[in-house]
C-alpha cells in the first residue's frame, strides 16, 4: 500500500496520487493549478474534451520543467566554468600549477 496516498478531485474526477517528497498541502496546490488551466482551455481555447485539456496540461507542465532543468544545467555548467578559472587562477598566483 502506498505510504502517502492524497485523494484529490479534479474538475469532479476522483484521483488518489502518491508523489515522494510531497504532502497533501501540495499536491492538493497542484491538483488546484491543474484543474484552473483545464478550466481555463475550455473556456478561452474552447477545448472541451477532459482528456485532452489533461494532457495538454500536462505538457505544459512538462514544458516548463524540462525549461528549468536546461537553465539549471546552464547555471551549473556556467558555474563548474567560473570555479575552473578561480582554480587555475589561484594555482598560478600559488605557483602550484604543474
């Protein structure tokens, strides 16, 4: 049986989740955000089938995490860059460079 297991409603469908390391606070915060963009497809995009306002939800979300992962990896590698120049710059100020 699943250890934490939230029974949440969107636009009137039952749906029991576990997500690890999240409480029922925010997955309940996630069930809301999801349900206001359906609801927000069918009004403005007149998309009216629940499956398909789901899944282009869910790429939306998809979207916008696999945005922040690349900008993450750019920060680190952008990062990993600016500790190599310190490194060598201290090495040489050190005269340790081999």
């Amino acid at each position: 049986m699943a250890k934490n297991l939230v029974s949440i409603e969107i636009k009137k469908i039952p749906v029991d989740v576990e997500i690890p390391d999240l409480g029922y606070l925010e997955i309940a915060d996630l069930a809301l955000q999801v349900e206001k963009e359906m609801i927000r497809l069918q009004k403005e995009e007149d998309v009216i089938d629940t499956l398909k306002q789901a899944l282009i939800v869910a790429m939306q979300f998809a979207a916008k995490a696999y945005l922040k992962d690349l900008q993450e990896g750019g920060k680190q590698k952008e990062d990993s860059a600016r500790l190599d120049q310190i490194i060598t710059k201290l090495q040489n100020t050190l005269g340790t460079q081999k």
